[in-house]
C-alpha cells in the first residue's frame, strides 16, 4: 500500500507541475491573410491582412495565421511580429515559404442542401453562428436548428424573434447529440445534409465547397471539412492547437471503400483521421438509409461521443466514398480551460471505442475486419494516448512547421500533459460500458437504439 501511495503522490505532483507549466503558456493572435492571385513576386505588395473572426487587429507578438491564394485556404504557419514592424509585410514574407499547388478544378453548381445546427441552452453563441450560416454563398439551402432538451425557452425565442422565416426551430426533448442529429435529418428538404455546431463561425463558401463534391461523384456519400481555430486566447486553446487541433490538412482526399488506402491500414475503423461533426455532410438519403446515426452515441449521452465517427463508418460500408475538401472552412471555438481540456480528453477516448461497439452491435458483419485490424489498432491507441513532445529546432521569429503535420501547423511547442493521455486511456475502457448504459437509457425514455 505504501508503493500505491507513493505513486499516487508523484502523480499527483507531476499533474501539479504541468498544470503550472500550462498556464504560462501565452495567448496567439489569430488572423487570416490573402496572397490575392498574382505571382510570388506581387503576392507581398497584394496581400490583405484580417483579424480572424471576433479578433482585434493584428499586433506585434505571435500570430497564427490562415494563408489563402485567391481567397482558397492553402495553408497556416505560426509567425512572430517584431515589436513596430508591419504585420502584413512580415506574415506574407513568411507565407511566401509555403508551397505553391496548382489551382483547383472548378466544381460544377452544387446541389440543394440543408445545414443542420444543434444546440441547447447557448443563444448567444448560437447567435453568432447563424449569423455565418446566413451569409453562405451556396444558390439553394435552408438551416434547421434543433434545440436539445432544452431548459429554458432562450433558444426557440432567439431563432423566431431575431430569424423569423430564415431559419426552421425544431425541439427534440430527448438528450443527446446523435438523437438531436436524427430528428434534422427527419425533417430536411436538401439533396444533402450538412451539420456544424454551434460554436463556430462559416467561412462565406463554406456549405458551397462543402456540397459541390457530391455534384461531381455520384457516389460519394460524405464530405467533411478543414476546421481551424476561431481564437487561440487561453492556455487551452493554445496547447490544443498546437498539437494539431481539428485540422486534416491542406490536401484534398477521397476514401474510397473499393479501393482502401495503403497508408491507412486500419481503414475505415480510424474514422476521426477523416473529419469532425463541427464540419461534415452527408448525401441525405445515403444517411437515411443505413439509419442516421446511433443515438446512444454523442455528447449528451453516457457514451461521451462518436456519433461523427459512427455516420463515417456507417456510410463507408454502405460502398459509399468520403471526402476530405479544405477548401470549406469553419472557425470553431476551442474549450477555454484545463478542465474542459480534461472533460475533452477523456470524451473522445469514451467516444472512440463507444462508436466501434456502436458498429459491432449494429453490423455484426464487420467483427471480423476489425479483428483483423486488432494488432494494428493497439499500436494506433497507443500513439494516441502517447505523451506528445515538443517540436525540436524551430527558429524563432520563423514559420513553425512541422513535416507531416495536421494543417502543417503543428508545431508541438508545448508538451502535452500526461494527466490528459491518462483520462484518454481511461476513456477508452470506458466507452463500451458508456455505449451499453446509453442504450438502456434510451429505451427508458422510449427511444429505439439502432
């Protein structure tokens, strides 16, 4: 016992140390910087600089920013701006180092889509992400809010009193993220389903790039999108970006079940390497038809999470193909604090194997692929959970790049804490029996689980 109790003590202490190396991490401004569409040597005297959004004006200190050519996101670096120099001229002269692509094809009108936002009891974010929603450019959309469990009367008020007709409220009484997707996804009239959150903020062509995919590939069946940092103000925010955040990348994919890829020997059971609920669409009656997603996953439920992850895999082996398309952007507001990083870690360990018991239940049929992947999939969990160190040789005042990293931004400039790899780890024994015990409230509450 005294062994036990010493461990427990330097763990303790060990949590306590990283806690204070946690809150000296300093805030990054957030920006957005536009190359305009001219060669490298006009794209300094062309470049537009813009806070991101919610943001004030850039300043001396660090910035992370947004690169866009022609106003398509192509990249990010994180720079440092002298104090009295020019934030333009210093960020474009170190955007100029990211490598030049060859501009997109263009994708032919996109079809009808409906955009689908649950929320409960947060009316002033909510607010600011119909706001955005709003503004799309896509020719022909209509946006649902489902209002989850509500408490209070705040949401239902807002949408009729500040939306009127410009956005359809619907209440789904029974808790849950997965259950308040379904009850969307009943009721939309769009040829595809987009879903978001409610705490982040649509790039203007957002739900276009989002959905022309599905015009080009009749048999595509999900997209998803990039996601990058709405405001990188607290330690959390900080710490969270640096190791990646949400972001897939600059590099347009296709997951195609006839043709698994080589690099992805767990495919598709490593489903978060494909997207996030925050920014995904679904061709509306693909995703009718293998159910919608399991509504004992999700947050909100016992489960933690993995309703994203679920619909991924679910539409996947329905022969469908996803695809990954950074050219649709939403800005999303990270959790603030180390608890809510704590909460965070410990949801998507529930939330990972939640979503594979949630599979194994509903399509038995795939047991013996995912036994087949079981040896991979260890070593996959544990580089998940791994403490990850910080980067090694980068320059001061330089672009923080990492090779092979989400978003290339991923710098790792500060070490992730082990107390949050442990409550991942715990999370992850704890999914399936989270997944059971939301299947038997369901049926409590009179909901049939998938």
């Amino acid at each position: 016992m005294t062994g036990v109790r010493r461990a427990r003590q330097e763990t303790l202490r060990e949590t306590r140390r990283e806690i204070d190396d946690f809150l000296r991490i300093g805030a990054v401004q957030v920006a957005e910087l536009d190359l305009g569409d001219g060669t490298d040597a006009a794209e300094e005297a062309a470049a537009v600089l813009r806070p991101g959004p919610g943001s004030p004006p850039v300043s001396s200190g660090a910035v992370f920013v947004l690169v866009r050519r022609a106003g398509l996101p192509v990249g990010t670096l994180l720079g440092q701006v002298p104090e009295g120099a020019d934030p333009t001229r210093v960020l474009a002269g170190l955007a100029r180092e990211l490598p030049r692509e060859a501009p997109p094809e263009p994708w032919p009108a996109p079809p009808s889509a409906s955009v689908v936002v649950a929320t409960r009891e947060r009316a002033d974010q909510l607010a600011r992400a119909l706001d955005s929603l709003l503004a799309q450019d896509h020719p022909d959309f209509e946006i649902v809010v489902v209002d989850n469990a509500p408490v209070t009367g705040e949401t239902r008020e807002l949408v009729e009193r500040k939306y009127g007709e410009r956005v359809r409220y619907v209440c789904e009484p029974v808790p849950g993220l997965a259950v308040a997707h379904n009850r969307g996804l009943a009721v939309v009239r769009g040829e595809v389903v987009a879903f978001t959150d409610d705490d982040v903020v649509a790039d203007p062509r957002w739900l276009t790039e989002l959905t022309a995919p599905f015009a080009a590939d009749p048999h595509l069946g999900c997209a998803t999108g990039l996601i990058l940092p709405a405001r990188l103000r607290t330690p959390a925010q900080v710490l969270l970006e640096s190791h990646g955040g949400f972001a897939k990348g600059f590099v347009p994919r296709t997951y195609d079940p006839e043709h698994p890829p080589a690099d992805e020997p767990l495919f598709p059971f490593t489903a978060g390497r494909f997207g996030s609920g925050a920014n995904m669409a679904f061709r509306t009656a693909v995703l009718r038809t293998v159910g919608g997603f399991d509504p004992a996953t999700g947050a909100g439920t016992r489960a933690r999470g993995g309703d994203d992850l679920y619909g991924f895999v679910r539409v996947l082996a329905q022969g469908q193909r996803l695809r990954y398309t950074p050219r649709a952007l939403v800005w999303h507001h990270h959790r603030e604090t180390w608890r809510d990083l704590e909460t965070q870690a410990y949801g998507y360990g529930a939330g990972l194997t939640a979503y594979l018991t949630a599979i194994l239940v509903n399509r038995p049929a795939l047991l013996p692929a995912l036994l087949a992947r079981v040896p991979g999939g260890l070593a996959h969990a544990r580089r998940l959970t791994a403490v990850r160190a910080t980067g090694e040789g980068e320059s001061a005042g330089a672009v923080a790049v990492a090779v092979g990293a989400p978003g290339g931004h991923d710098s790792r400039t500060h070490p992730w804490p082990r107390r949050l790899a442990r409550l991942q780890r715990r999370g992850m024994l704890y999914g399936p029996v989270g997944y059971l015990r939301a299947r038997r409230a369901l049926r409590a509450a009179g909901v049939e689980a998938r």
